[in-house]
C-alpha cells in the first residue's frame, strides 16, 4: 500500500539553514504519537478473521463437502480478486515505490535516478517470467520422461515427418521397379502421387497416434496442471510479500487515517483472498491435497498480522522517513508491484478468461465474471484515494 500514513512531518521546503537542518532532523525522527494499543492490536485479529474468511471459503468449500458454495459465487469471487490485484499493483504498490524512493530525504543514494521503482517492477515481471518457464520446462521433461515419451514434443513430429518420407521414398523405389521389369517407361500422375503421399503420411501418423496418443494425453494434462501449480505459488509469493508491508503500514499508523486504512486493507485482503484461495483449491497434488491448501491458505492468513506484530514491536524506534526505511519499502513495494502485475495479467486475467470452461459459460454469466473484476479494480481505486 502507498506508505502515506508515515510518522510525524515528512521534510520542510524551507531554504535556509534552519529549515534545512529541521528537515534533517524530521527525516530520522521515530515513534509514533497517540498510538493506541487497544485498538491496534484488536486489529491484528480483526484482519486475521478478514483475511482467512477470505482465502478458506473457497478451499474448504472445494474439499469439505459440507460447506459446499456454488461454483458461481466461487468464480466470480475469484474474478473479483483478479481485479483488486491489478488495482493494488498499478494503484497502491508502484506508486508508493515512486514516492518511497523519490524521497528528498534519500538524497543521492539511489544515484539521482527517478525510474527506480519501473525498473524495479520490470525485473520482478522478468523474473517471474524466467522463473515460471524454468520450472514448467523441467516439469515438462520429468512428466515426459515419467510416462516413456521422447525428451521433446519436436521429436514426435520429426519421427512423424521422417516415417513418412521413409514411406514415401519406399514407395517411389517400388513404384520405378515395377516399371523397369515391365520393361516400359511410365508417366504418373502428379495428383496420384500427392495423394499417395498424403495417405503414406495419414498412414504413419494413425500409427504414431496408436503408440503415443495415451501419453501425450497424459503429459499434456500433468503440464496444464503443473503449471496452474507454479502459477498459484508465484502469485501467493507476491502477494505474502506486499502483506507484510501493509501490515507494518497498518500498525504504525495513528488517528483517523489508522481506522480508514484498516477497512481498505480488510477488503483488500478479503478479495485477494478469495482469488488466491480459488486457484489453492483448483492446485493438484498426488497426496495431501488438502492439507498443502489448507498450509498455503494459513500462510496467507497470517503474514499481514506478522507484519502488524512486527511494526508495533519497533514502533518506538520505527524511522518512516529515514533514507534506510524509505530505500526497504520502496524497493519491496516496486518487486511487489512487478510480481502482482505479472500474476494480475498474466496468471489470472489471461489465463482465466482464455479457458474453454470460461468460452462455455452462458453469455450472463461471462458479463457478471467481467462486471466482478471491473467492480474490484474500480474499488481499489477508489480506495487508493485515502489509503
């Protein structure tokens, strides 16, 4: 979230050198003033509710069949978290980097150079991009291996394309044998011979689809949920690491801006964790399927209280405008930014909208799943206006 409920007074613009060295001294100052311990500390479990209601609905409603939702709700909660993320990324983190890093209090210590926080953004999304196909290609070599298949897809058509022109040049051989023992030169039909080789090629390919149909089939399935697996864990990467910076945020902040900030981060933790529980649910495992969910989900549920515990057990000594905690948090809130922006569209809007399930669903139903996200980006936004 936008660090904008920092301690005390930020920096003076004041000229000389009395203005100069109060900003100085306001760049280093700690504590917080009229922090109250009743209150900040009843939310870390008005959160930790907020944010297990959140994640847990739609694991234990995919597992328990007791607590059975409709798959409808479900789906179009999930939506509306694929939204809250992006908002949160482009709305919340990336511009809380800018005016973190951008800090006069930072001096020259980020070298004078303004773009710190898109570059840092770009290679988290980068990052996640090398990560997730380095993963997913070794699975897909353990996968093919597992099942007897060839190291490679390529290989299937290169052993198709060779059978073929083995068959075909088989073919050709006979064909100008024939010729030679009847002692006569004949002329063939081209289209005879296109078509001869079309049904050589059919020929190889039904056998080669006999061998390995089953295989492929299989692989195919295990990449596909492989890789909504990777997925999954990337995105609750980055949304661990940004909750913990919300929670800092959250513990730290005094007055009327604590109680407004504490309802946009209940909402915001409530929908992510509706998105982030869906895909926990929906993530395959040979065993203990539900006991890695309901892991995943616990882990969730309490990373933006650790960040509250954290923030007031150095309330005291806490420097939000130091250039050592301004550099942190603007540096986690630019990765952070970059990893929900990849998964945001990448992970959950692209690959969401693109499934055949989604292609399937009743035309109202495909504009309530569009109507949710618009609703979750366009309230984050709205949010992003006070928090």
């Amino acid at each position: 979230m936008k660090p904008g409920f920092h301690l005390g007074k930020r920096h003076g613009t004041g000229a000389d050198d009395h203005d100069h060295e109060h900003e100085e001294v306001d760049c280093y100052a700690s504590g917080v003033e009229d922090w109250n311990k009743g209150l900040h500390i009843g939310a870390i479990f008005i959160v930790l509710v907020v944010a297990g209601l959140g994640v847990f609905l739609p694991v234990l409603g995919h597992f328990v069949p007791q607590l059975h939702m409709p798959r409808t709700m479900l789906t179009l909660g999930k939506h509306l978290g694929t939204g809250v993320i992006i908002a949160t990324a482009l709305i919340h983190m990336l511009p809380g980097g800018y005016e973190s890093l951008n800090d006069p209090c930072i001096g020259n210590r980020m070298g004078d150079f303004g773009g710190w926080p898109g570059t840092l953004a770009i290679i988290a999304i980068f990052a996640m991009h090398l990560i997730e196909f380095v993963l997913s290609n070794h699975a897909m070599g353990k996968h093919a291996h597992s099942h007897g298949l060839p190291a490679g897809l390529a290989e299937h058509s290169h052993d198709i394309e060779g059978g073929a022109a083995a068959l075909v040049e088989n073919d050709s051989t006979q064909t100008a044998s024939l010729r030679d023992d009847a002692g006569h030169v004949h002329i063939a039909d081209d289209s005879l011979d296109k078509q001869q080789q079309q049904e050589n090629c059919d020929a190889v390919a039904v056998h080669t689809h006999h061998n390995h149909v089953h295989g492929a089939s299989f692989l195919n399935d295990d990449m596909t949920a492989e890789r909504h697996k990777i997925s999954t864990y990337i995105l609750e990467f980055g949304i661990c690491l940004h909750s913990v910076i919300i929670g800092l945020t959250l513990s730290v902040a005094t007055g009327a801006g604590f109680k407004t900030l504490l309802i946009a981060i209940c909402f915001h933790q409530f929908c992510e964790g509706l998105a982030l529980g869906s895909r926990l649910a929906e993530v395959q495992h040979r065993k203990h399927a539900f006991l890695r969910a309901v892991l995943s989900a616990t882990l969730f549920m309490l990373v933006t209280p650790l960040g509250m515990v954290i923030g007031i057990g150095v309330r005291y000594s806490y420097a939000p405008s130091s250039p050592a905690s301004l550099i942190t948090i603007g540096v986690l809130d630019s990765l952070s930014a970059g990893i929900l922006l990849y998964s945001g569209l990448v992970n959950l809007l692209a690959e969401e909208f693109g499934t055949l399930e989604f292609r399937g669903y009743r035309t109202s139903k495909k504009v309530a799943c569009f109507a949710a996200t618009f609703i979750g980006a366009g309230v984050m936004a709205l949010i992003g206006k006070w928090a």
